[in-house]
C-alpha cells in the first residue's frame, strides 16, 4: 500500500486532483482497523471475480456479490456518508434514484423475476460510490486489485476443474447449475435451449463462455493497474498466459478483444526501452518453447480454438451485418420504451424486425432494463474515465474492457460488469465534484497547484 502512494506521488500532475486532495476529506464516522478494511476490500476484489453463484446453495441471491452488497451498503453508507456532498447527491445519487424510480413504475412489460437485475443495477452504482471512497480515503486500490487478481486465479481454475468435477462443484455454487444430458437430449428432440451453448463454450461459474470470457478479461485492469504500479510487465503476461489458456474452453473472442485493448494501452502508456526489449525478449523465449514442445502435439487443442473461432469461421461476415441491424433496430425499441422493457416484449419486437431476438449490445441491454437515463449515466461514466486526460489507470484499464465486451454481448446483468460500471461511475463523478465544487476550496492550501 505505501508503495501504491510512494507511486501515485511521483506521478504527480498526471493524477486528478481529488487523489491527492483525499486527506482533506472527511474521515470515516467510526475508527476502523486499517487491517479489516484491507482485508475486506480484497475480499470485495476476489469476489467480483470469482463470484460464487449462491443461488445453487439455496440463497436468495443470484452471486455473492449480489448478498455483499445488500449486507454491506448500510455499513458503508454510514461509514463514510460524511464524505458526500451537496453536488455528488445532485449531479449522481438524485437523478440515479430519479431513474431508478421511473423505470420501477413505468416499464413496460416487465416479467416475473426481471425487476432483481434492475435493482441490482442501481444498488450496484449506490454502493462502489461509496467503495470508490474506501479505495482513495484508505489507499487500498492495490490492495483491491491483489484480490481480483486472485480470483482470476481462482475462477480461471474452477473453469478447468469444471470440465472434469461439475457435479461436485455445483452443488457448493462453484460452477453453474447444469445438466448437459437432458441439454442433449432436448436438442435431439428438437427443443432448443439456451443453455446448448455451454456445450459447444465451457463457462464455470458463468452459464456460457459468452459469459465467462469478457467477465475474467476485466480482471486484465488489475493486472495492468499492478504490473504498472509495481513496474513488473511479468505480472501482465502472466495474466495473459492464463486468459489464452482460458479462451480454449470459452471459445470467447470478445473477451480476448478486450484483453489485447488493455494490454496494448497499458504497453503504449508504460513504453519505454526496456519494456521494448523484455517484449522481445519474451516472444523469442516463447517462440522456442513453442518450437520445442509443438512436434509432441502439446499445442493441437490451443490450435484448433484459435482456428476455430478466428479462422475458420464462415459466419464473420453475416455476423457483422446481423449485429449492425440487431443494434440499429434495438435503438427503436429503446426509444419506443424509455424507461424499460421486458426481456420478452422487446425480444418478440426485435425477433420482428430482424429475426434476432437480441441487440448483442451492453448499453441497450441496460437501457432495456432500467431505462434510458442509466445507460446515459453508464456510457458518460464509462467514455470520461477513458478520455479524461489525468487519471487513475486502473479505471481506464476496466472501462476500456466494458466498452468493448458492451458491443458484442449483453453483460449488463453480469455482477462483474455491473461492480466495473459501479466503479467507474464512482470515480467519474467524484473527480467531476472536485472539479467542479472541491478544487477552488482546496487549492487555497497551496497544495494543489500541479492537480487541475
């Protein structure tokens, strides 16, 4: 953690102001041990990532993240209310609590059961303002991004252990409730099921690979955040090693497009001549390593993934020009239902204007479900972390990765997504309070003068 800050201020005028402006904040209501609250925002960490469903042991929550947040919001809110202002209450919670409410009453065709990813949503981007405060106030943003690495660890583990243990490892929420056999046997019937899909792309604890492969290429931000921070590119690259490995089962590709965004951001913001020779370096020791093990067959299975889903696949093109109309058509069905709609009625009205039934897109899928005014709010958090000049890398790294998973699936109702966009709408919104009300108040201190 001191080497975090030792970090942070040799930076200096290239973070926002609010960073270095944090001690001037209020503090937390009731004194804390510094040492439970590290350990709890690991925790946080390691749990976005490795996110056991607890609905297969009978809880009342979809994914634990999902009971952390319902259990903790109350004790955070009181731990750090003090630190909300006037400006933050009105330019973020009110409209947030506006929206949330409008599309509460006013959604149109809402089924049975839809309303929880609705309210997740909005508990979600309540409770990481609050925890984007824990992250700046306390230091502990590397302390966070040790516990998601961790559970990319650990998720990316359960995902091969799941093709070997399913049955054991489902009943304790550590790989998505599935029979494979009646899937096959529906579908030798003729019924289709969405869940065929895991057949063909391995998900562990995510229902399909669809799922799987951008939910852990969100944790490529903490590994490029750490491999920054602790000038260890190694860190990044083993990261990536594991990510490759994963995509033989889930078969992904938007995930990989993401983690090759985030990684090429990361080497153009952190370029210099002995990055550039330790990728040289890397790729001649990989490719003799590669040359040495390809004759015993070892890469066979990794050849024939990458094929699968890169080259050989005849359906590219037919698959851009669906995606464009599903999403040209998923904006009509938006604006036709402002503050909502429900999974079947806007499936049955795109079906009808494309023969798909989905937008493949993020932002709509967001507007679907909560309406129009939290997507604005999701896309303008998401957009201002990337292009804000000064930042914190972390954020950039993480909503680089939700924009572009956003494009290709609907990850709204994805607890990983939902706990990114959660952050960066956090982070995005303090720095615009300080910018805006917070700045001129404390520069007077004179500390501030390299912090715009």
């Amino acid at each position: 953690m001191t080497n975090n800050a030792n970090t942070m201020a040799s930076q200096g005028s290239s973070l926002p102001g609010f960073v270095a402006a944090m001690p001037f904040y209020p503090s937390k209501t009731v004194n804390i041990p510094p040492l439970l609250l590290a350990i709890f925002v690991f925790f946080i960490g390691f749990f976005i990532q490795c996110n056991i469903v607890t609905s297969n042991v009978g809880l009342r929550f979809l994914n634990i993240t999902d009971m952390l947040v319902l259990m903790t919001i109350p004790v955070l809110t009181v731990l750090y209310v003090r630190c909300l202002t006037s400006c933050i209450i009105a330019i973020y919670l009110a409209p947030l609590t506006f929206f949330f409410a409008l599309s509460t009453l006013f959604a149109d065709g809402r089924g049975d059961g839809e309303f929880y990813t609705t309210a997740m949503t909005y508990f979600y981007m309540i409770y990481f303002l609050f925890f984007t405060y824990v992250l700046f106030k306390e230091n502990l943003l590397e302390m966070f991004c040790w516990g998601t690495f961790a559970g990319f660890l650990a998720v990316t583990t359960l995902l091969f252990l799941d093709t070997i243990i399913h049955d054991q490892l489902a009943p304790l929420g550590l790989s998505f409730m599935f029979d494979e056999t009646a899937v096959l046997e529906a579908a030798a019937n003729g019924e289709m099921s969405a869940m065929l899909l895991r057949i063909e792309k391995a998900g562990g604890i995510w229902s399909a690979g669809n799922m799987a492969g951008p939910a852990f290429a969100l944790a490529g931000a903490a590994a490029a955040f750490l491999a920054e921070t602790r000038r260890r590119p190694a860190l990044f690259a083993l990261f990536l090693l594991i990510y490759l490995a994963s995509f033989t089962l889930t078969l992904n590709r938007s995930g990989v497009f993401a983690v090759l965004a985030i990684g090429l951001y990361f080497y153009v913001r952190n370029f210099s001549v002995r990055m550039l020779l330790s990728t040289y370096l890397g790729f001649v020791l990989s490719a003799l390593v590669i040359a040495a093990i390809l004759p015993l067959g070892a890469f066979d299975f990794v050849e024939q993934a990458f094929s699968k889903r890169f080259l050989d696949d005849s359906n590219t093109s037919n698959n851009l020009q669906e995606r464009w109309s599903t999403i040209s058509s998923g904006f009509q069905v938006m604006f036709e239902h402002p503050f909502g709609v429900g999974y079947s009625l806007r499936s049955q009205e795109l079906a009808k204007m494309t023969k798909v039934g989905t937008p493949h897109n993020g932002f709509l899928a967001t507007a679907y479900t909560s309406g129009i005014g939290f997507c604005l709010i999701s896309a303008f958090a998401l957009f201002y972390t990337i292009f804000r000049k000064r930042k914190i890398s972390f954020f950039a790294y993480s909503a680089l990765g939700v924009v572009i998973g956003y494009q290709f699936e609907e990850l709204n109702f994805n607890p990983v997504f939902m706990a990114h966009i959660g952050l960066a709408a956090g982070y995005t919104f303090i720095d615009l309070d300080f910018r805006a009300f917070l700045k001129n108040t404390v520069m007077k201190t004179g500390i501030l003068n390299k912090f715009p």
